[in-house]
C-alpha cells in the first residue's frame, strides 16, 4: 500500500502563505535499470501531482524519470479559506493515491 | 615496415577500439542539443531570457539519486503578474525533461522545492514561464560523485 505524508499547517490567518510539504512512497524506477541478468526493467514511474484547494487547483507537477523516489514537494499556497486541501498522485500500472488536510483560517 | 611507423599504426589502432568500446558502453543520454530540443518544445519560439529565476543546487552532490533542488523566482505573484510555470532540464541524463511545475497567483509565492535524480556531473537549467508570456532561465553546475541509474538490481 503506497502511503503519503502531507504537511500543512491546521491554522492560518487570511492572506498568509502557507507552506506545504508532500511525500509520497514509490520507487520512481527510471525504465533504465537492468536485472543482473540484463533483462530491462518497465519504467514504472509517477507521472502527476495537483494539489486543489477547495475543489480549485493551485499547484501541480509533471514528474519525469530524473525525479528520485519517493517524490517530495514544497511548495506553498494563500490560505483563503477554512477547508480541505487535497493532493492527488497518479502514474503508471494505475498509480493513484488520494491525501487530504483540512485547514482553518481566521 | 620500420618500427615507428608499426607503433604509430598499432597506437591508432588501439586508441580506435578504445573509442568504439566507450561509444558501445555508453548508454543513450540526453545532449545539450537535445535538451535545446526539449527545452524550444515547451517554450515555442519565445525568446528565454537569463535572470528573474534562481536555481539552487549543492555544487558538489555525493549521490545522484536525490539531489536536493530549488526554485525561485523574483515576482509578486499577482493576478496581473504571476508564473505560470517551472521547468527543469538536464544535459546528460537519458532524458532531458526534469520536471514541469504548474503554479498561478494562488502560490503566494514562486519557491519550489523537490528532490532530482542526476546521471553525471552536468549542468542543470530551470527555465520559467511568465504570466506576460516571457521566459528566463538560470542554470547551475553540479558534481555528482555516485550517479543516479548506475547501480543494477
């Protein structure tokens, strides 16, 4: 089961830039690697990150083999509004994997 | 045959398998003509400038699988004025695209961070994309002791 962390502050003041941190566990494996025996191995990579807030997107990444395992982004969005911010990985051989924070803002 | 002549001819012809068996190893990598292609494929015909963002990077890395990267970019990030993207370039790992990340006014800010894997010593170029339309890039140079992609299962 492919597990993700998130960091995002439960509380914010309107207006305030937040800082968000993600991590999600995956081998990232480049389609570059052999086996000991030469065989190749599949690229088996995540292919895409959106971060919505509130339903909106407010950040989103396209992920190349050159990104290293388990993916980590900071970034940072303006806390708006009290609410979720949800974070959504896909890639390849299905790849999905869903986190939310919820945040209150003052 | 004098023996100079013997020794010129057996040294070119060593070095000449020298090449070969190096071309033979080399795996397929990204150029700097190929990533000038996969950097004009994002970016159009549009001028890039240099400036406005900032690329950090250790200069010298001790592992090539997670090399720690940061961008940044000077701009107020408002509606009227903000990045619409970031993207990263390599020279020499088998492919040129890095990453692309999306961001508008709802950033706050223009800083982004991630972790890249790197294939050889090389430099690395980030490229943004503002709201007006125009490009600036910054690029750094990296020494990386154990590369990425090297090691077999």
């Amino acid at each position: 089961m492919a597990n993700a962390l998130v960091n995002v502050p439960p509380r914010a003041r309107r207006g305030d830039i937040i800082e968000i941190k993600t991590l999600v566990s995956h081998p990232m494996e480049t389609g570059y690697r052999r086996t000991q025996l030469g065989a190749p191995i599949p690229r088996d990579i995540v292919r895409r990150f959106v971060c919505t807030y509130n339903g909106a997107e407010v950040f989103s990444a396209e992920l190349h083999p050159a990104i290293s395992a388990n993916p980590y982004f900071v970034f940072s969005t303006v806390a708006v509004e009290s609410g979720t911010i949800a974070f959504l990985w896909t890639g390849d051989n299905g790849f999905s994997v869903t986190e939310s924070a919820a945040i209150v803002v003052d | 045959m004098e023996r100079r002549d013997f020794l010129k001819i057996a040294g070119g012809g060593a070095a000449g398998i020298g090449l070969a068996a190096i071309i033979a190893v080399e795996p397929a990598r990204a150029t700097p003509a190929s990533m000038e292609e996969a950097i004009r494929k994002v970016v159009g015909a549009a001028p890039i400038k240099p400036g406005r963002i900032k690329i950090e990077l250790p200069p010298l890395s001790e592992n090539g699988n997670a090399v720690p990267l940061t961008l940044s970019v000077e701009s107020p990030m408002t509606e009227a004025d903000h990045v619409r993207a970031l993207h990263v370039f390599t020279e020499k790992n088998p492919l040129p695209e890095v990453v692309s990340f999306r961001l508008g006014p709802r950033a706050g800010r223009a800083r982004v961070a991630t972790r890249i894997r790197l294939a050889d010593s090389q430099t690395v170029v980030a490229v943004c994309e503002m709201s007006d339309g125009s490009f600036w890039s910054d690029r750094a140079d990296v020494v990386v002791t154990i590369a990425a992609c090297a090691e077999e299962l």
